[in-house]
C-alpha cells in the first residue's frame, strides 16, 4: 500500500507512521507542524510540510504521490478549545477535510479511514457505547467529526471511494520512540506524568463526587499502537474491497482518574500529590467504548489493555524525551 496520513507528524499519526513503516508500507506524511513535531516523522516516509487549508498543497501531494489510500489525522482536536473558538472546528476542520475528500476522489483514492471520536455520543443510552448508539456530539469538535463521516457516506454513494470511520476516546501510552507531546498538554496521562518528571507540582481531579466506585470520572484508555494496528486493519480490508464503515474502538473496560493516578505512583515510585478540584461541565461519570464489531469484523484486539502497561510505556518515553521533541 502506498497511504497518505495527514496529521502524520502528531502523536497518533507519527505512531500510525512507525507502524505502516514496519509493515512495510510506503507512506507519505502531509503535516503543518501546527501540533505535529518533524522529528516524529519516521525518515523512512516521505515528509510534505503542507496545509490542508492551501486546496493547491493537497492536490500536488495527491496527484504527484497517488496514494492508494489517506489516513486523516490532521484536526483540531481540543474538546474544550472548541466550545470557547467553535469556528475554528465548524469552518476549519470541515472546510480542510472537504479539499482532502475532494482531491481524494479526483485522483481515485481507494480507501479513506477518518480518525473520529466518540465525542459524538455525549449522553449514551447503553454502557458500553457500540455503533448503534444515537449520535449527540458533546462539543462542536466532535460535531466538526459528525459531519466529515456524514461527507464520506457521499464520497462513498456517489464516487466509490470506500471509508472506514474510527470513534475512540482516550489515546494513550507510547513505543519506543514515538509519544506524546504537546503544547499545552491537556490529557491526563502526560499530565500525571509531569508531575513525577517535577514539571507540576501537582494534579487536579476535577470532581469526585461522580456516580462511581472512586468518586472520580471512568474512562476508557487506549494504546496508541492499539489505535494504530486498527486504522492499518480497517484501511487493508477497504482495499482488498471490503465495505464503507464504521467502528468504536476501546478496551471494553474502564479506569477512574484516581485508578490512573495510582497506576502512576507505582509505576513511577513518585508520591504524585493531588487535589480535588471543582467538576468540569459537561463530564458524564463513565465513557467506555465497545469494540465488539470491529473484533468481529477485522479480527481487531487491543495488545495492551493493561493500564499499567500504557503507563509504563508513556513513562519510559518521557524519562527517554524529558523535553519531549527537542522544544
């Protein structure tokens, strides 16, 4: 396969990168280095420094690189940026998605996996969440995603270009040479971490008096190999023919943010002081995703479930790049 990944420099598209490399892939990266770092492109992939927004950039890449297929990472992706600058979600995210579908379906493309989110279920009716659940995006970043699928159903219907939608919540963990770093840091893990790093004093859980075991919200963490394996599982089986789709992905259980804090402690050996916070608006007790049909469908099984194997893997990679990519 020769695939496209846009957002090829950021955290989940680098690693995605690494692992279509080692499976002996060609593969082109379009990135802006907005989020991205140009050290975490594998050097044996072809690297363009392009926006998605500059229509001119993304058909020269298509047209001269003729990908079999485009992995479409490349987003603003901040839940909470996206409910204080909804524009930036609602106009860029779709207007730039809209100039890579269409070149895509000019140059015959084949396959086009979309990196979505389960944002798009903000108050589910059933636990775990599978793909039947009511879409109700929780933000105008998950609903810039909502609209991109509801796009791809028509590049389909009228083009054949076949798509496969991936919805998960929380990515997480690292390889080797490959994690996460970014600038603010939002997520919990890494923020965790930086404070047994000595970069924080300390973390704050924002609640703890959620309708669960601990007190503290339970979400479903996943390993960004994990995640990476499934979009190369899902773009293999579009271009063998297999059909359009969509699929939630998630290790089929929870943790608390006080599990996760823990896990850090042990894994780290650092006290790692925390203290609670007032709620966030708008977070429900319990996210878990069910990855029931993309089992079933592609064979597709978390490696690394365990949440002290994606600390532990996080941690390494941060001790290894205390100031992450070189900033």
């Amino acid at each position: 396969m020769k695939i496209l990944v846009t957002g090829g420099a950021g955290y989940i598209g680098s690693i995605a990168v690494e692992r279509l490399i080692k499976a002996g892939e060609e593969v082109v990266v379009f990135d802006n280095l907005y989020q991205g770092h140009q050290d975490a492109v594998h050097p044996d992939a072809v690297f363009v420094q392009g926006d998605l927004a500059d229509k001119t950039a993304v058909e020269t890449t298509i047209a001269t690189h003729k990908p079999d297929g485009i992995m479409h990472f490349a987003s603003y992706t901040l839940v909470g940026e996206s409910m204080e600058k909804p524009f930036l979600y609602l106009r860029d995210n779709i207007v730039n998605g809209l100039n890579l579908l269409e070149s895509a379906v000019q140059h015959g493309v084949r396959g086009f996996i979309l990196s979505s989110t389960a944002n798009l279920f903000d108050d589910p009716e059933r636990m775990p969440i599978d793909e039947n659940e009511r879409i109700v995006p929780g933000s105008p970043y998950g609903e810039s995603k909502n609209i991109i699928e509801r796009y791809l159903y028509w590049m389909d219907r009228l083009y054949g270009m076949r798509y496969t939608c991936l919805r998960y919540f929380n990515a997480c963990g690292a390889t080797e040479e490959r994690g996460e770093d970014h600038d603010p840091e939002t997520h919990l893990i890494p923020l965790v971490l930086e404070v047994a790093l000595g970069k924080r004093d300390k973390i704050t859980i924002f609640g703890d008096d959620y309708n669960t075991p601990d007190g503290s919200c339970v979400r479903d963490y996943i390993h960004v190999v994990d995640l990476a394996e499934a979009h190369i599982l899902a773009m293999r089986a579009l271009l063998d023919g297999g059909p359009s789709g969509k699929y939630n992905l998630g290790n089929g259980r929870g943790y608390s943010v006080k599990d996760v804090i823990q896990t850090a402690r042990d894994v780290t050996g650092h006290p790692i002081p925390a203290v609670i916070g007032p709620r966030r608006p708008g977070d429900p007790d319990i996210l878990i995703a069910s990855s029931e049909s993309i089992n079933h469908d592609l064979n597709w099984q978390p490696r690394y479930a365990n949440l002290r194997t994606i600390i532990e893997t996080a941690w390494n990679w941060h001790v290894a790049h205390p100031d992450g990519y070189g900033r």
